[in-house]
C-alpha cells in the first residue's frame, strides 16, 4: 500500500518542509517558514515504520518536549501533545506518498489520554493508515515513549480531507 496517491495531490514536501536525510532512517519534518505554528513543537523527525500485520503503512513522528512544552505538574501540557498528533497526521501521510500536507484539512481527531508525556525524552506519534480513499485519509495511532515504547501516553484515529484538484 505504499505510494497509494491517487493523483489527487502531488507531493511536494521539499518546497514547505525541510526534509532532510538524519540518521537511521529519520527525515527532518521542519517548516521552512519559521513563523508558523509548528515551530512551537519542532524540531520534529518523521521515518517509515515496519508495516502492519496486514500491510497498511505505519510511520513515527517524534519531538523532543523540553521545559516550554511543560505543565504546571512537569509533564509535557496536553495541548503539546495533541499538537504532535495533528501535525503527525499529515507527516504519516505524506511518508505514505498519500498527500501534500501543507494543503489538506483535518476534518476530525478523537483522543484519548491515558498517560503523562514526560518532558526531556522523545515524544512519538506512531500512525498508521486504516484506509485512504480518493479524497479522505482515515489514520489511528499511539504517543508513546520510553523503551519498547512502554509508556502510552494517548491513543487517537483521525481523519484528514486531501486537497481539491486545482
């Protein structure tokens, strides 16, 4: 199921994302333009994960949560992590060869949490693709962190609507 673009969208991370090559296996996620929402939680990384048992594409989105991204109790703020999610979603997809991020919508991402983010350890959204139609991409998904990913921060699905043909 890689590559499943229909047409619809071209992918076109390198004029708005710096998508450069990191060590094994990660690609840097980072807007160019530095004035935009995401560089609150950035620098992010994004790499292809194994696939599912049933073959659907996975991929990992991480960040590293420092003191800013903090509540007043020390763990990474809610709003921090649902963050990384949206953004995850379109960094999944687009790994897929599903979308050009920059131009599609959320249309709907249900959470829920079920652990702290724990601030100075990588945070990850681990996606992967449900189903991807011609105009909507349906997506599910863990943050984890630690070893093995043993802490579960939060579970979501979501759904992003692909970009109208110019």
């Amino acid at each position: 199921m890689q590559g499943m673009n229909d047409g619809i969208e071209e992918p076109k991370r390198r004029e708005n994302f710096s998508a450069e090559e990191l060590d094994g296996g990660w690609i840097s996620w980072n807007l160019k333009d530095k004035d935009r929402f995401n560089s609150f939680i950035e620098p992010l990384s994004v790499r292809s994960e194994r696939p599912t048992e049933d073959g659907r594409p996975r991929a990992r989105v991480r960040m590293l949560p420092e003191r800013r991204h903090s509540n007043l109790g020390d763990n990474v703020h809610g709003a921090v992590t649902l963050a990384l999610v949206d953004v995850g979603l379109f960094a999944a997809s687009h790994q897929f060869g599903s979308l050009d991020a920059g131009h599609s919508v959320t249309l709907d991402l249900s959470t829920q949490f079920v652990g702290a983010g724990r601030v100075g350890e990588p945070l990850d959204a681990i996606v992967e693709l449900v189903r991807e139609t011609g105009r909507l991409i349906f997506l599910r998904g863990l943050v984890v962190q630690g070893e093995g990913d043993s802490h579960i921060v939060l579970t979501f699905a979501g759904t992003i609507r692909k970009a109208s043909r110019k």
